[in-house]
C-alpha cells in the first residue's frame, strides 16, 4: 500500500524522508503526526512517509494513506524483519515499535542514504523542510538535547552508572532523530546498536542504547525540533540552571516540534487550550476525525490533567519572569 503519485525522478532526488514506526494503537496518532507536518510545509509533494508497520490493521492503513494522499504527501509502508528486535527490553508503557528505529538502515531501500525519524506522540509546528536542511557536520546522527536527563543529578549519575556518560556529556532525545543511513550502513551500526540493546536492560530503552553508541559522536540541532514536557512545563531543575533555562525558554517560545514524551498524552483529555488544543486541530484533518475522544489509557495512574494544567500555569509564570 503504498502513494507515488509524484515519482518523478526529480523529486525522488529532492524527497525529505521522514520514517514512523507504529503499532495499531497508535495509528490515528501517527495520522495526526503526519498531517501535522504537511500542513505546515510549503512542499507537501516532497515529503515521503515510510511508516513500518507493526501489524496495523487494514482499515486503519487505509485511512492514513487517505489522510497523506488527500494533503498531498507520498506514503508507504514497510514490514521489519529482524528478529533481534524482538529480544529487546520493554516495560512500562514501551511498545516494541520504539525499538524499530534502530533497524532503520536496513529496513529502506539503499537509495535512501538520509532520513528524519519522528516518534507518534508529536506535533510538528514549523516547515520540516528547514529541519531536513540543517547540516549534520558529517555525524552518523543529529538531535536536541535532553534537558530533563541532563539537568537531574540522579539521573546523570545513573546515566553514568548505565552507559558510562560522563558527566560533562550531553545526552539526547532520541524520539527525534536526523540520520545518515549512508554511513550507518556503512559502519554497519545497527547490528551493533540492536545487540547492546538486546543484551542490557537500559532504563531508557533503545535511547540508552543509541546514547551509549554514538556517546561524543552526533550533531546537536536546536531544542525547538524537540520540545519535550520538562521544556514546556520548564521544570525547576531546568531553571535553576542558566544554560539550559536560556535553552529552555527558547524553544519554549517558538517550538517547532511539540513531543508528548511521557505520561501525559494529548490524546487522553478533552481539549484544554495550550496543552492539546493543536492535537485536536490536526485530528480533525484526517481520515480518524469521527474517532470517539478523548481516549484514556486506563493502565495510567495519577495523570489528573488538573496537575498538568497546573504546571503549565507555572511555566507562563516563569516565562514572564525570565525571558
């Protein structure tokens, strides 16, 4: 299943690449990702989904094909094959579809040599044109910093401890990702990268794993590409510390993308004005639009949206404090 209706060999050469990995619990929440970033691009014809695919169900397939084809972007979905992946730690929440980004360079064809990869659990606010023309610096990977890890003592030590981060170094998200498939194939680090992950069981899954591998060896892109909850709601440990506040309030200004990494997913409350209400727009864009909302995840404990709202009501304050 899958669109070319712009093949034209021309833009094939210009294509942006951007790969999802879903299940088929999230696939209206990828259709949403998806119609977030063609909507908000000048060259939506460009733009080229590959989506692997971890047993969605047929109609939902057909209805995020719709949804891409009606904003005029390509899409096509592509199975994963390595069983390896399936011997990756998982708990809590973790689906094994996270783990899929690590196969990435084998999974498309080779004639695909750079990509963006983008978790399910995002909105993408800016051109990701712009995003697709940052230089890498020649880096195997490109990412924004994760300041909710880097600006915890307990968590940096544990990083320490885990994957022997030291302590000076930055340590990323990885549910954003620029990658150089050429040189990842090249180095053949996927079977690498899968077999740390296989063997250990990280506490921040296959980041650790991607962090561990390419420690002192990726590009750092600007915060507003990732705009994670400790960004957006500005924790106090963010903002006690001046280089990342300074970091902090200005992706917190302008993101580009807007992650819901963590408990609170847009998808679980009514709409609530600076928090979800953009989830809710793009929704309505696609082909899950009649979906019954909102869609609370009943293993989810303490995830009041009271305490959520209330912390956004503190980063408005500590926005007008600071910036």
């Amino acid at each position: 299943m899958a669109n070319y209706k712009n093949e034209s060999k021309e833009l094939l050469m210009d294509a942006i690449n951007i790969v999802f990995a879903s299940d088929d619990n999230y696939a209206q929440h990828t259709a949403v990702a998806m119609a977030s970033v063609l909507l908000n691009t000048a060259v939506p014809q460009k733009v080229f989904f590959y989506l692997i695919d971890d047993e969605i169900k047929l109609a939902n397939k057909i209805k995020i094909t719709e949804t891409v084809q009606k904003l005029q972007g390509n899409i096509e979905f592509v199975k994963i094959k390595n069983n390896d992946l399936a011997n990756c730690y998982v708990s809590g929440e973790l689906s094994r579809a996270s783990y899929f980004r690590l196969d990435i360079a084998n999974i498309l064809s080779e004639s695909i040599e750079r990509i963006i990869y983008l978790d399910c659990d995002l909105l993408v606010y800016d051109d990701i044109a712009e995003m697709w023309n940052i230089d890498m610096q020649g880096k195997p990977v490109a990412a924004t910093c994760d300041l909710g890890i880097m600006a915890s003592g307990r968590i940096r030590k544990q990083k320490h401890n885990q994957i022997g981060l030291p302590f000076d170094a930055p340590y990323f998200n990885a549910g954003v990702l620029m990658m150089d498939l050429k040189k990842w194939r090249e180095g053949n680090y996927a079977a690498d990268i899968i077999k740390l992950a296989s063997e250990n069981q990280f506490s921040n899954h296959d980041q650790d794993a991607l962090n561990k591998f390419f420690m002192c060896n990726w590009q750092e892109i600007p915060l507003k590409w990732d705009v994670i909850p400790p960004v957006f709601n500005l924790f106090t440990k963010i903002l006690a510390k001046a280089d990342l506040r300074k970091k902090a309030i200005e992706a917190k200004l302008k993101p580009a993308i807007f992650h819901y990494a963590g408990g609170y997913k847009p998808w679980e409350y009514e709409i609530y004005h600076g928090f979800n209400d953009k989830y809710y727009e793009y929704l309505s864009k696609t082909e899950f639009r009649d979906a019954k909302m909102p869609q609370f995840d009943k293993r989810r404990k303490n995830r009041s949206i009271k305490r959520q709202l209330l912390r956004l009501r503190l980063a408005d304050f500590w926005m007008q404090i600071f910036k």
